[in-house]
C-alpha cells in the first residue's frame, strides 16, 4: 500500500465533488478493482457528489441521491470551490500565452497561489462578520 494514503483507513469518510458524479460512481469500484487493486477498499469510505450548481441539470433521482444538501456533514457546502477562480485565471491567458512551458507553469503556479493567500488572508473577517451572523464580537 502506497504510504501517501495509509493514513486514510482512519477517515470516516472522503468526500469528494465532480459535475457528473452520478454517472462516474456507477462502475468506480470495479475500475479501481482492475487499475489499482490495493486501493479499491477505499471506494467503501468514498462518496462523490454532485457541485450544486450543477444539479439543476440532473435527474430528479440525481438531485437527491447525490446532493450536497442531503449528504450528513455536507448540506452547507456548495462543491465549486475551485471552479471560483477560473474567471480570474483566465485573465492571465494574455500574459502566458507567448511563454516557455516552464515559464508559463511557474507564473500560473504564482497566481494561484496568490490567489489562495489573499483568499485565506480574509477568511477569518468572513467567519468573524458574516450577513448571517446575529451576534456582535467583541474583543
């Protein structure tokens, strides 16, 4: 067993979101039975479920059976984290285009990970001050 994931006998369980989760589910464990033999246990603790925007587009059977919003722990998260950041990526396509491949690679590495300190720099205002939140915080 691969050491990167021994740990994750201890999970209760991974959750992970993709646009056509419901289709991609249906033969998973057998894929993984036949490609990666010593991991196919792991299917079992593995739930994929379908982003919110993306459900509209589903079966009514799919908007139950794999939304976010009926899945324990999960209801209040939204599954589209990373699609967030595309509008702002593609603005670096103008400046990358004419770039080497290394080059190219590491200032795409630059923006995103700018892009995720300053959206970590304001997490705590947005946990702090809310729309939602009723109660004043004082210090």
């Amino acid at each position: 067993m691969h050491h990167s994931i021994q740990g994750a006998k201890f999970f209760q369980r991974i959750l992970q979101t993709y646009d056509v989760a419901c289709q991609y589910y249906v033969n998973l464990k057998a894929r993984f039975a036949d490609n990666f033999p010593d991991l196919a246990d792991f299917i079992d603790l593995m739930r994929l479920l379908v982003p919110k925007m993306h459900l509209d587009g589903h079966k009514v059977d799919c908007r139950y059976r794999f939304s976010l919003n009926y899945f324990k722990g999960a209801g209040r998260g939204h599954g589209e984290g990373i699609e967030a950041s595309w509008a702002e990526s593609k603005q670096s396509g103008g400046s990358t285009r004419q770039m080497n491949h290394g080059h190219r690679h590491d200032t795409l590495n630059d923006f995103h990970n700018y892009w995720n300190w300053t959206k970590l720099q304001g997490l705590g205002t947005s946990f702090l001050f809310s729309k939602s939140s009723s109660h004043t915080i004082t210090r």
